[in-house]
C-alpha cells in the first residue's frame, strides 16, 4: 500500500499559486537579463521568425554598404583627378599663350654689296617653310627683293640707305638652305651647326650668316618643351587617380566600369563607365619637330590649333565630371537610403523580439509582491492543521 502526503484543498491551490507565480518571476528576470521576450522560436514562432527574416535582409544591406562606400570614393577618386587634370590644362593653356605672345623675329643687314653679275637660286626657309627663288644674271637690287618678298609673302626684304645691301627684317624666323644662297645675297656664309627648323627631310645644310639675328625661336622652343611636359604630368595623373584598385579616368575601354549593387539581388545597380582622360585620351599630342613648322612651337596658326584642341579637352573634362557628379549623387543617395532601410528593419526586428524593461521591471515588481502574498496565504491556509496540533501537545 502506497503512502503519501495529503495536502488541504485551500494549501494545494496556494502551492499552484506560488508554484505559477514563481514561473512567471523566472520569466520575467529572463527577459531582464536578455533584453529579449522573444529569444527562441518556442515563445512566439512568427515573430521569431519574422524578426530573423528581417535582422537577415538588414546583415545582407549591410555588407553592401562596404561596396557602396567603395564605389563613392572610386568616383571621389576621379573626379578629383578631373579637377587636377584641369588645373593642368589651364597651365598648357598659359604656356600656349605665352609661345604665340613671344616674337620671333630674324634682322640683319648683308655685309657685301648685291651683285647679280652672275645669277642663281636663293633658297631659304620662313619658319620652317621652304621658299625658292631665280635671280636672273645682271638683276638689279630692286628687282631680286620684289621676288623674295614675292615668294616671302611679307616684305621682309629691302635696302640699306646706300641702296647697295640687301636688308632683312622679318616677324618670322627665316634661315638659309645653303652658303651659295647666304653669299649671293652678300650675307657671310654661315659656319657650324644647321638650326632644326622641325623639319627631318629638308632642312638647313649650314648655320645662320653672322649678320643675321634670331630672335624668340629658343624661347617658343623651351615653352614647347614645358607644354610637352604638362602633357606627361596629365597622363600620369590620370593614372594615379585610382582607389583600391579602380581607376575611372585612365582608360575608356568598354570594360572599365564600376559595378556597384544597391540590393541583395543586385536587381538594383549602377555602372559607372570609365573614360580615357590622359593626354591622348583628350587629344593632346606632343609638340615634335618631325614636321615642318609645327616643330618648337613655330608658327602662329599651329599655336592657336593647339589652344583650339586644349579647349576641346576642357569641354570633355567638364562633361566627364558632370557625368560623374550626377553618378555620385545616385550612389550617395542610395547610401543614405540604404543606412535607413538598416536601421528600419532592425527596429522592425526589435518591436517583434524586444521585452520592455520598463514593463518587466514593474513585473518583476508585481511578481515579488505576490510572492510574498502567497507565502501568507500558504500560512494562513496551514493554520487549521496547527491547531490541530496543539490539541495533540
């Protein structure tokens, strides 16, 4: 036969009480603890799940906000690169200016009187360009300068105040071919090295007669020098415009593009194409002297088509950056957009699985109280089974 315990009617419903009672505390100092009210999917499987599909897809935005703010300082990249590049543009600008402002001038007068007793050619170069004329045996004075300014196209040529010496005077740097053409015009016949008009195939055989000054070519020449230099400064900034790899500016093939996903299934995305903005992505080509004239910066009208293309180039520079600012404002506008959805779907996540401490606190509170109530009610329920006990002492 089985023994046990026989508890009253009015005890056993105390005990369930404070026995519920202590289950509920237990509760209660859990959430405290954890913060949480929903912390496995036994208390509340939608809204454990729900949170943990929302907490998911906020982790997801989150790993690509590292790629987005990648792309925003690619872009940043570029287009500071731009804004050097400009500024290096403007410099050529400047130096293409200063060539076309300096004066080139050639001056002298013959030392020998003119004789044509015996005719011949004059060849000579005007800035690079080759000139040809036949003086005719006996030709006076007057008539070998109206053919030189004739195939001149200026009237740089004309005679001293004795009217027996050719005198030149030219805006343009004009050279010789050979001595038979210097001495024919009683000029001496120069001795050392030719000049480089920029020109490889034909060119002066000898230098210029002592007579003759030149003046402004060396200093175009340095000036072409530093714009070519300006030019290797453009390229190799253009490549060093890069971040973490990506350089926008250095090459505009159609594969050099930025991709940059603005959702978890990248059906939301941009592509930055790049640009080719070196030197000879914009057009700019070197001043050499392998072509006739074009050579050191020597004549007027290639300057100016030089200036002309340098403007070209700040007009693409200006789209390019217009392009991408507007590609810029996309993407840190996704980013602040994105930073915004995180936070909303974490909050969301939050309100399903969040206990209010505040609310657990006054629980807490409540529970303790009760508690105490129950020990009471336990005792007072316990009360008649004592005096029983008396009776039995």
């Amino acid at each position: 036969m089985s023994s046990g315990i026989t508890l009253s009617s009015a005890t056993r419903q105390n005990l369930l009480s404070l026995q519920d009672t202590a289950s509920l505390t237990s509760t209660t100092q859990n959430r405290l603890a954890t913060g949480l009210k929903v912390s496995s999917a036994l208390d509340s499987p939608v809204n454990f799940f729900t949170a943990q599909s929302l907490s998911n897809r906020s982790a997801d935005l989150g790993g690509l906000l590292d790629s987005i703010s990648n792309g925003v300082q690619a872009i940043q990249a570029a287009n500071q690169g731009i804004t050097s590049i400009s500024k290096l543009i403007d410099s050529a600008k400047s130096t293409a200016n200063q060539a076309l402002s300096t004066q080139i001038t050639t001056t002298g007068t013959a030392t020998a009187d003119f004789d044509a007793t015996t005719g011949g050619d004059v060849n000579f170069y005007v800035n690079g360009t080759a000139k040809s004329v036949t003086i005719a045996d006996g030709a006076t004075i007057d008539e070998a300068i109206t053919a030189l300014n004739t195939e001149a196209g200026s009237k740089m040529f004309s005679k001293d105040k004795t009217g027996d010496k050719i005198v030149l005077n030219a805006s343009s740097d004009v050279e010789f071919a050979d001595t038979d053409s210097q001495t024919r015009l009683g000029f001496t016949a120069g001795t050392g090295t030719a000049p480089d008009l920029g020109d490889t195939t034909t060119r002066p055989t000898v230098a210029q007669a002592s007579e003759l000054t030149v003046s402004g070519v060396e200093s175009r020449k340095k000036l072409a020098d530093q714009y070519n230099s300006l030019l290797t400064q453009i390229t190799q900034l253009s490549k060093d415009s890069s971040f973490n790899g990506v350089n926008l500016i250095s090459n505009g093939d159609s594969s050099n593009k930025l991709h940059i996903a603005f959702n978890e299934k990248d059906t939301a995305n941009l592509d930055v194409q790049g640009q080719d903005l070196t030197s000879d992505g914009l057009g700019l080509t070197s001043i050499t002297a392998g072509t006739t004239g074009t050579g050191n910066f020597l004549l007027d009208a290639d300057i100016k088509t030089t200036l002309t293309t340098l403007g070209s180039a700040t007009d693409t520079l200006r789209a390019a950056s217009s392009t991408f600012g507007s590609n810029l404002s996309v993407v840190q506008n996704r980013q602040t957009f994105s930073k915004n959805l995180i936070n909303v779907l974490d909050t969301g996540a939050a309100n399903l699985t969040n206990a209010d401490l505040n609310q657990e606190a006054a629980n807490s509170q409540a529970l303790s109280t009760r508690q105490s109530l129950g020990i009471s009610a336990l005792s007072l329920a316990n009360q008649a089974q004592q005096s029983v006990l008396q009776l039995l002492r």
